[in-house]
C-alpha cells in the first residue's frame, strides 16, 4: 500500500472510530463494538461479492484473506495499545 493509500485509509477508519467513540459514550454495554464488527463483516462479504464471479466457490479463499487481514490488524492495535498502557505506569 502506498503512502496515499494508506492515509487514506487511516482517514477513513477515523471516522468510522468517531463515530464508535461518539455512539460508546450512551452505550457502554458492548454493542456499539459488535455493531461495528458487524457492518465491517457484512461490507467484507458485499466486497468480496464484487471481486469474483462465484462467491460460493470462493467463499473460503475470501474467509481466509479477510479474517487474516484483521488478525494482522488487531494485533498491530492491540501491541500499540500494550505500548501505549505500559508507558502510562
């Protein structure tokens, strides 16, 4: 991903975090994080739609590369806020 590219999608995920964060503040039960998780899944799978011509038969290939993608993700997130809580102490 070029550099671009990449604020670019830093940009866009701020947003989407306002927006969690915004609706978090009158929900804390958890919800808000299982919304987000959810419409992240349901546009993966509309995505995923539109790069093959046979999602039944692609189903897996798209299973694997997404929820790889947001294992790498999570774990860059969840490293930087161990970073950020240990340095707090």
């Amino acid at each position: 991903m070029n550099q671009s590219d990449e604020k670019m999608m830093y940009d866009y995920a701020d947003k989407f975090i306002n927006l969690a964060n915004e609706m978090s503040q009158s929900d804390q039960s958890g919800r808000v994080g299982m919304a987000i998780r959810f419409a992240a899944a349901r546009f993966s799978a509309f995505e995923a739609s539109t790069q093959t011509n046979n999602l039944a038969e692609d189903k897996d290939k798209y299973l694997h590369l997404i929820a790889e993608d947001f294992n790498k993700l999570l774990q860059f997130n969840l490293d930087d806020y161990i970073k950020i809580l240990s340095s707090k102490v």
